[in-house]
C-alpha cells in the first residue's frame, strides 16, 4: 500500500514538473493521470498565500502561519503562493506554486469507475494531498526573506494592484481568501509609512488621496499578518514599540484602501493573526 501512494507521489511530482513557476496547474489530476473521466468539479475557494519579503516574521510565527495554511488545503481547494520584495536585483513579484486538488467522487461516481482504478485513485487522492502539503510548504517556507537595511524600498500598494487585477480576480472561485504576510509599511516614490525607523503616523484620507488607482481582488477576504513589523538590525534584532494610535490609523488606511480594491479586511493582524485565518 505505502509502497504505490509513494509511486504516485512519484507519478504526481513528475506531472507537475511539466508545469514551470507562474502555470497555475502545479499539482496534477489524478483522473487525467489514471485516465478516469473526472467528476464535474466547481472551484470551493482559492487560497492566495502572499508573502512580503521585506518583512520580519520569526521562527514561531512562520511555524504558525504555515500551520494555518496547510489545515486549510482540502478538495476542489486551489492554492497559490505569490511573493514580493522591492524591486532590487533579483528580488521581484513572483509566483511559486499553484495548483488545485481533485474533487472527491461521490459513492454513485465511485459505483461507476472499474474497482482496479477506484483503488489506485484512492491511493492517488492520498497521496496528492500529500504532495499538496510538501509543495506548498516549501513554497512558503522558501518565501520567506531576509529582511535587512540594505532595502530601501516597499512597493507594497503596486505589487498589490498587479497581483490582484492580473491573479486574483481572475480566480473563478467562489471564495477567494488572501493571506497577506507584510509589514503594511508603504516605502516608495508614492508615499512612505516610515520616520525614524518606526512606523509614522498618517493621515489615512491623505495618503489614500495620493494612490492613483487601486487594485480589483474580485470580491475576496483579506487576512494580514505582520501589519506594522519594524526589526532594528544588528547583532540583536528588538522590535520597535508601536503606539496604538498609530497602528490604528495604518489598519484604517488599508481597510479603506481593500474596500476601494473591491475586497473585505476580516483580520488586519498587528502583527499576529492569533489562529483567526
């Protein structure tokens, strides 16, 4: 038995191999592998793991983070895994897993395919999941940078209107859920979140005027984790204080800026989720 899910899992990585970073189809159909005709699927939700490179996030709480992602992948669910920096050398917007996992058949589809395949669809199930788990793991542990002072800049609000109007919104699922890992702290020829190596204090109505277009997520939930995250570099990392008045002005910019974006803020985590992803 363990000896052929391992074969599959084989079978599985050497199909999605075919599919380089950016396809949209890295985990492979076990009914096109076995050559079952596949149930009509409908896409349940779409999960869109999008990680901010410049943005410290410790030990425990990638560990959590991860843990929150990986409970969630289940059948006729899509994953994708997207990450961004600033725009310096190889750092760049990029997509490094996607993929979608079959659907179930129902006990009458299941009465209907030969018992020799049902069993190796079975197996084959098992092991996408397994499969699903692993790639998706390294894709987001992969994902996460190395944040130090030598990035200057964070172009979070034009990586975010990219992604959403060109990966997002195109989702035909019917949920589309975005955990947004970033420290929300906007460093570019737009405007900056930043004074003295802390968050600043904005005026969410005046820098909401100086964005000249927003991005369209196509109706989707928003989970930030690592909102406002500022590490001082050195030998010992400390985390810089953050005053609430001005944490709360960040949260209602970006909540405004999300609603303009044709999407809903469920959690803006400063910076932790607290397990409500």
């Amino acid at each position: 038995m363990m000896k052929k899910v391992a074969a599959l899992s084989c079978a599985l990585m050497l199909s999605a191999g075919t599919a380089g970073a950016g396809q949209r189809d890295m985990i492979a159909s076990c009914y096109g592998m076995l050559k079952i005709s596949a149930p009509k699927a409908t896409l349940q939700r779409e999960i869109f793991v999008v990680i901010d490179q410049t943005t410290p996030v410790d030990e425990p709480q990638r560990k959590a983070l991860l843990q929150d992602v990986v409970t969630k992948l289940a059948p006729e669910t899509a994953i994708t895994v997207l990450t961004f920096s600033a725009f310096i050398g190889d750092r760049y917007a990029d997509q490094s897993f996607s993929g979608m996992l079959d659907r179930i058949p129902t006990q009458d589809e299941r009465d209907d395919i030969p018992k020799v395949k049902l069993k190796d669809l079975d197996r084959c199930l098992q092991a996408q999941q397994q499969f699903a788990t692993t790639k998706v793991t390294e894709a987001i542990t992969g994902g996460f940078g190395k944040p130090t002072d030598s990035i200057a800049r964070s172009d979070i609000l034009s990586t975010l209107k990219e992604i959403s109007s060109n990966i997002i919104a195109t989702s035909p699922a019917r949920q589309k859920d975005v955990l947004l890992i970033s420290d929300m702290l906007e460093n570019s020829s737009i405007t900056s979140f930043y004074a003295k190596n802390t968050v600043k204090m904005i005026d969410p109505k005046a820098e909401l005027a100086k964005v000249s277009g927003t991005g369209d997520f196509g109706g989707a939930r928003i989970f930030v984790a690592g909102a406002g995250s500022i590490v001082t570099a050195g030998k010992k990392q400390v985390e810089t204080y953050r005053d609430p008045k001005t944490m709360d002005a960040l949260e209602a910019f970006w909540r405004e800026y999300f609603t303009r974006s044709n999407a809903t803020v469920v959690v803006f985590g400063k910076p932790s989720l607290m397990g409500r992803f």
